[in-house]
C-alpha cells in the first residue's frame, strides 16, 4: 500500500498542572481547513428530545437520545459537526486528520466532526466523551467526504478530549482504536497517529486485527502508532513536522502555560501550527477550565482565519445567552448543495458578518502597511483587556451573569 498523502489539517494541545499555571486546564486547537471555506461559532442549548428520535447528521442519521447538553462549536459552515468546541460542564474536544495502513473507504458515515459534536452533546465529563465517540464508531463507522467540493478528501480520525480533571488522546483507525489518559503535563495531537505504548483503553479486537493483518507479530511490545500507521515512533518528538514543533512550543512553557500562552503558540507561523496556503488555520479556539468546580470555564474563540491577524473573544456558558448571529452563517434548508444529490455541485456564499469584516480589516492589513500595524495594535489592546477581565473573574469569583450573556455576542469591534 502506498504512504499516506502529506498530512495537512490542524493541531490541538492541552496542558495540566503542574504544566500549566495555577489549578487550570488550558486547552487550544487551530483548525486547518481549505483556505476559502468558512467557519461559524455558535451556541445551542440543552434540549430535551423524544425517545429514539432520529438525529441528522452531517451524511447519516442517528438515534438521538433524550438529553443533550448546551454546547459552544466552531466548526466549517456547511456541515453538521464540528472542528471544535466545549459543553456546559467544561468538556473540550478537537479533532485530527490522521492516514494509517487501514484503508479508508467510500462509505458516507459519521465524520470525525460529528462525532466531536456528537460527543459534547451527550458526556459530561471528558472519558464519558471518549466512550460516546466508540460507541458511535462501532454503531455507525466513520466516512464520507470531508470538504465542501466534489473532489474527495477523506480520513481517519484521533481527538484529544479535555475537561477540569484530565484529558484523553483518542485515535482511530476504521472502527478500531486506542486511547491514552494524560493526567498532568502536556500533551499535543497532529496529524499522525501519536499512542505508543501508553494504552489505558482500546478496541477489544484491536491487537487480533493488527496480527491477522500481519502488522504485528504478537511477541514484542505492541506500540499503536508503530503498529497502525507508517509513523516512526522513536523519533517522533525529534523529527521535523508539526507534532514535533507543537510538541517542543508546549515544553518550552511548562509551567506557566495559561490562556495568552496557547494563543501565542496557536499563532506561531515559523512552526506551521499557524497554517498558510490552501490549507489554512481558518479558526482557532483556547478554553481554560479552571479545576474548582465553582468557577467558570472560559472558551475563547475566533470564528476567523489567522489568528494573528484574529481576536480571541470570550464566551461563558451562564443562562438564557444571547444568540451569535454575528457569527453565525446563513442557511440554506433544503437546498444547501450539501443535502442534494449528488452533493457539492454548487458553493453557496456561507460568510457571516465578522468574517466579512475581517476580510475588510485583512485587505487593509496587507494594501496599508501602517494603517494595518495600528490595527492590529488595536486588536490585541482589546483581546488583552479581556483577557485580564477574565483573570479577574476567576481570581475574584465575580462573574456578572448580566454582562456574561452578551460576552462574546457583543464583544466590542464586532459589526
């Protein structure tokens, strides 16, 4: 079989105490997606739904169940899922593109998106997420096409799943898959598998399908991504790629990692976490979650691509939050290209209104050198500012739910 295509889609990090600074959670992920494909952020409540009610997904559909949580996604404007997002009950997930020797097939399933979705909606704490999402790849499998084009881009899925406690590294392979705990430090995902040795859970027939394939022999120590992929595992964390450079920017900050730490990395360009070119990082995310229970989570996201030249706002899940239209996307119902088949003969205009604005803002920044310094100068002042609102409320255990309703819906500079 031939080696995977260049791996090109996405990086997510967390960092835990003691790596990360005071009792918090820090999460981040930017999410590399074809350059002109846009990114909504939205809210959806918790709902209450009929028994066994079907639940339409992005191709399939799925038995929903009776209580879904209130959760906060960014993901690509034409689809069900999402790249990324957090619950009410301070659940992060991200998602990686990953190639291995399973091949991938045609069938359209649950995207890895979905099941990002799927797995917020549904747990309440991040290994409750990680059973949901196995659960659901056994019952439905995963598949379809990954972009919005007729031309096919289609993948095998690892996530890193997050929440006040600790975080799991969940990475598939078809319907089989490992999972590793990650309890303190640091840890990253890229676009290859990343589990060695370290297997806290796995697929029951996982290691009798890696020797009926002939991967593994069944003697010598069985290591996933040595076993399931083309990876060389002794040298992942020294060889160039974007693992390795994620890898190396999260220890160069162990022990101080808060929420404008992830930022900074999440915008380093030299390393390529912060993608250019066709693939881009198209939106970007950090959440911090503090491990008292009786403070809030605060998600910042930016619903726009580069986070460079991009804003990190503030949301914080309180009551009755005020709708994000401004970064939310039109619809289209049932004549979205996506839902007709065959899909994808058309791309309709999914742009929201902070993506028109950055557009504007990201012109300027390029034709007027000086003008674009000052605003940028700007938007950092302003995402600084809130940054360190938000520091008061978890130092002063202050949160004006009033004021928290319109945190990211009315954040200022939004049109």
């Amino acid at each position: 079989m031939a080696a995977p295509p260049p791996p090109r889609s996405c990086d997510t990090f967390v960092a835990l105490p003691p790596a990360a600074a005071g009792a918090r959670v820090v999460f981040g992920k930017n999410s590399d997606r074809p350059a002109e494909e846009v990114q909504e952020v939205l809210c959806l409540p918790a709902a209450a739904h009929p028994p066994g009610a079907p639940l339409q997904c992005t191709y399939i559909q799925v038995e929903q169940v009776e209580k879904t949580y209130a959760v906060v996604l960014s993901r690509p404007a034409w689809l069900w899922g999402a790249e990324m997002g957090a619950n009410e009950h301070g659940v992060c997930i991200g998602n990686e593109a990953v190639w291995g020797r399973e091949e991938i097939g045609d069938d359209e399933a649950l995207l890895g998106m979905d099941l990002v979705r799927l797995g917020l909606e549904r747990a309440d704490t991040a290994e409750k997420a990680l059973t949901v999402i196995v659960d659901l790849l056994e019952k439905y499998g995963q598949g379809g096409n990954c972009m919005e084009s007729h031309m096919a881009f289609t993948y095998h899925n690892s996530f890193l799943i997050a929440d006040r406690k600790e975080a799991w590294v969940l990475e598939t392979s078809g319907k089989y898959w490992a999972a590793e705990k990650v309890e303190g430090g640091v840890r990253n995902i890229s676009n290859q598998l990343s589990i060695t040795t370290k297997i806290d859970r796995e697929h029951p027939e996982l290691r009798e399908y890696a020797k009926s394939k002939g991967w593994w022999d069944g003697e010598k120590e069985f290591d996933f991504a040595a076993t399931y992929s083309y990876v060389n595992t002794a040298r992942m964390t020294t060889s160039r790629g974007r693992y390795c450079e994620g890898y190396k920017l999260l220890n160069k900050h162990k022990g101080s990692i808060t929420s404008e730490i992830m930022m900074e990395i999440l915008r380093d360009k030299e390393s390529g976490i912060n993608m250019e070119g066709g693939f881009m990082t198209t939106g970007s995310m950090v959440s911090v979650l503090p491990q008292d229970p009786s403070l809030p989570c605060i998600h910042f996201f930016t619903g726009t691509p580069d986070p460079e030249r991009s804003v990190f706002k503030p949301f914080i899940f309180v009551p009755n939050i005020t709708p994000l239209f401004k970064t939310s996307s039109p619809t289209f119902g049932h004549d979205d290209p996506v839902k007709k088949q065959p899909r994808f003969q058309t791309k309709p205009d999914r742009r929201h209104e902070l993506y028109k604005k950055h557009e504007s803002a990201a012109v300027v920044m390029e034709t007027t050198k000086e003008k674009g310094k000052k605003m940028l100068a700007q938007m950092r002042k302003l995402e600084k500012q809130k940054i360190s609102e938000m520091e008061s409320i978890l130092q002063n255990r202050c949160l004006d739910i009033n004021q928290a309703v319109n945190l990211f819906s009315k954040y200022p500079g939004l049109p």
